[in-house]
C-alpha cells in the first residue's frame, strides 16, 4: 500500500480511520477492467451461463461498469480465448443495450466483429424494422456506434437527406 501511496495511485486518509481510495477515477476503472476481463474469460472457458446471467446482471447492465466493460473490449488480442470472450461480452450487452453492444463490437475490433456481425446486424436491422420511430433512431444511433460500412444502404441516403 505503501508503494502505491508513493507512486500516486493511492491516497492514504488518516481521518476517521486510515483508509485507502485511488488518486484518479482512471486507475479504479483500469483495475475493475482487470478483474472483470479475468472473471469473464474464466466463465466462457467454463461455459457457465448462471455465472454469464450473473456476469449482465451485475456489470454489463449497470452503467457504473461501462467504461471498465469498454476498456475490455478495447483490450481484447486476437487469440482464441480473446475472441471468445470479446463475442461474449458483446452478445451479452446486445441482451441488454444494442447501442452499448455496437460499441462495444466497435470498440473489440475485425476479429471480433467478425464472429459476431451476424448476430448485430440482424438485431440492428430488426429494430430499424420496427413501426415506433424510437426503435428506429435507437437502430440508427447502434448502427453508427458499430462504425461498420454494413448499414450503408440505411445510412447514407439518412446522412444525405436534405430534410
């Protein structure tokens, strides 16, 4: 602790109690990323989908642990394991928040776009399908956030409307 407190990504509080908080929210964020990313790759090796439900249930649908869950996907290599995991977490948000999944696609890289673009598309494309225009600007603003030419046919002609 003492190190820590040294190199500035601790800071020690004497009052009430000696305690301990990180100096920059960053650093809490790239730790929590840390213990996440090691829980996720540990339950899809395992294939345990209770732990999976639990996994969205507490982080992926709670926006406290967006930036923790972006830097995962912003992280992930281009192994096996890596993209597995990455094609998890992203399946998981779709579950949840199809704009946070497109990020988080986004965010994971060809790899991982690849395994699971089928999957996006067609959820983007349902809910652009949808009657309610909410669904479609939530479709639209996913199909932005995917950063994928996939959704050209849609975008381009809404981009270019003079209206």
């Amino acid at each position: 602790m003492n190190t820590l407190t040294a190199h500035h990504v601790l800071e020690r509080s004497e009052y009430p109690i000696t305690s301990f908080r990180f100096e920059h929210q960053q650093f809490q964020e790239y730790y929590s990323a840390r213990m996440l990313q090691d829980e996720l790759r540990t339950m899809v090796a395992a294939r345990d989908s209770a732990k999976l439900d639990l996994f969205v249930r507490k982080y992926v649908n709670d926006p406290a642990w967006e930036e923790p869950l972006r830097m995962i996907a912003a992280d992930w290599g281009s192994t096996g394991s890596d993209i597995s995991a990455g094609q998890t977490l992203v399946q998981l948000a779709l579950g949840v928040d199809a704009v946070f999944a497109a990020r988080l696609s986004h965010l994971s890289g060809p790899a991982i776009w690849k395994e699971i673009r089928g999957e996006v598309h067609n959820r983007l494309r349902a809910l652009y399908a949808a009657p309610d225009q909410q669904h479609r600007e939530y479709a639209v603003a996913a199909m932005l956030a995917t950063g994928s030419d996939e959704f050209n046919d849609i975008l381009i002609p809404l981009l270019t409307n003079p209206d």
